[in-house]
C-alpha cells in the first residue's frame, strides 16, 4: 500500500517538474511530449504494436528474417532449452534504445506504468488465458535497490500485479553481484547456471511441504540479450518443480 502510494506521488511530482520545464521531447518523432519521453501517438501507434507471434522464432521468439519457424541461431545452439517459449517484444534498436535508457538508466519512473500496460497487452494477446499463469520478475542483482532506490523490472511488476491483475511471485534470488551489462557474450555465457537460484524462502518451504509452486510460469525481464539470464532463470524453476516456463521481456538484442 505504502509503496504504491509512493509511487503515485513520485511520478506526480516528476511529471509536474517535467511540465514547468517546458516539457519533454518524443524520443521517436522529435515533437513535444509534455510529461512522458513518448508522446501519446507514437505510443499507441509505435510502441503499442509489434511484431506477430506466428512471424517470430518458436524458441527465443525473436522476429524471423527468412528463416521458417526456427531462427538460425537457435537452430545452430539454443541456450534456451528449459523454457517452452520465450517472447519479448520489440527489438532493441533505434529509439528503442533511447527509450530503454531514459527508464532504466536515466530513472524516468514516468515510464513505468506504460511499459507495464505495454506487457500487460502483450501477454493477454500472445498467450491468452493466463488464470492459472503466475510472473516471476528476474531478481536485480544485490544492493542494487540499496544504492539506486529502486529496480525496474521489480517496479513493472508491481504494477502488473496491482494495475493488471497479475499474480507475482518472486521465487528467485540473484547470486552474483556483477552488472550483466558489464560483460562480454563469453562472459554472459560462462555464467550460465550459476547467477540464479530459488530464493532460500522457497527452497525452506518446499522442503517443509508447506507450498506448491505454480505449474506455470512467465519469467519477466527488461531485456533479452544472449538467453543466459532467461535460461538460467528457467533451469532453477524446473527443477524446483516447476512444469513449464515461459519468458517475456521488453526488448531484444537483434
């Protein structure tokens, strides 16, 4: 509740600041935006549309070139092998990286109830039913909230639980301490399997018998670069117990 209530009045202010400034600049068209750093029509006709589920890798779910069904990547070694499928949502390029950094980096919280209503539409259209499918956020790294306040994936999230009707589950916890963004592709891979495990939390509980982890899962992600994440997020679930796994994220590494 506090949190919430924290919220609301952190993007009020920062949105009042941005308005006594003269406002702010679309990152995709360049026109006046007031508030956001996306105006309203290039949300609903840029942001808001995307790629169609049959014209996407069937693995990593990036957007298909000439390839049918699987993409040459992924036919040649997919990480992803503990995951039924994995969706993100918009290539990570032009303005979209602009976009990525104002909200991740640049802290425009402002961004945070778009992007979440941007997943929220997504995961209804993509997957449909998702009753019986709960979200799991991928943790940030430690001492990360501590030193920046906050953590976007873990912002989004909330506000698909209380916005969007999501049931979030946070069953992970972050191993490593090491900023991904800081490593090359060798170094994301030779991570795998060990950044992520079940949070102590769970493990303790499910040792008692005293939860059932869902069947169903979404894990959900800020990025989607070379899969190590989402795959290592995905390895611990199922073996915890949990039957399938899928992902989403915002954006990819094309």
């Amino acid at each position: 509740m506090y949190m919430k209530m924290f919220q609301m009045v952190s993007h009020f202010l920062s949105s009042c600041l941005s308005l006594m400034t003269g406002g702010q600049t679309c990152l995709c068209c360049g026109n006046l935006s007031l508030w956001s750093p996306l105006c309203p029509e290039c949300q609903q006709e840029k942001l808001f549309t995307w790629t169609e589920k049959s014209q996407r890798c069937i693995c990593c779910g990036k957007e298909l070139v000439s390839e049918i069904e699987v993409c040459t990547l992924c036919r040649n070694q997919s990480l992803l092998t503990h995951t039924q499928q994995v969706l993100p949502i918009h290539s990570y390029r032009l303005w979209k990286k602009d976009l990525l950094f104002s909200w991740k980096t640049a802290g425009m919280r402002q961004l945070s109830p778009v992007l979440a209503q941007l997943m929220a539409d997504f995961l209804k259209k993509e997957l449909g039913d998702l009753g019986n499918i709960s979200l799991v956020p991928v943790p940030p790294r430690k001492g990360k909230i501590r030193q920046q306040g906050w953590d976007q994936v873990q912002e989004l999230c909330q506000y698909l639980k209380h916005y969007h009707g999501f049931q979030v589950l946070p069953l992970l916890e972050r191993q490593s301490v090491e900023q991904q963004k800081k490593l090359d592709r060798q170094g994301r891979l030779d991570k795998l399997g060990k950044s992520y495990s079940l949070a102590k939390k769970f493990t303790k509980e499910l040792a008692k018998k005293e939860i059932l982890l869902p069947k169903k899962v979404i894990l959900i992600d800020d990025i989607l670069t070379t899969g190590v994440t989402l795959e290592t997020c995905a390895r611990a679930l199922r073996e915890a117990g949990v039957e399938e796994v899928y992902g989403c994220t915002l954006f990819y590494v094309t």
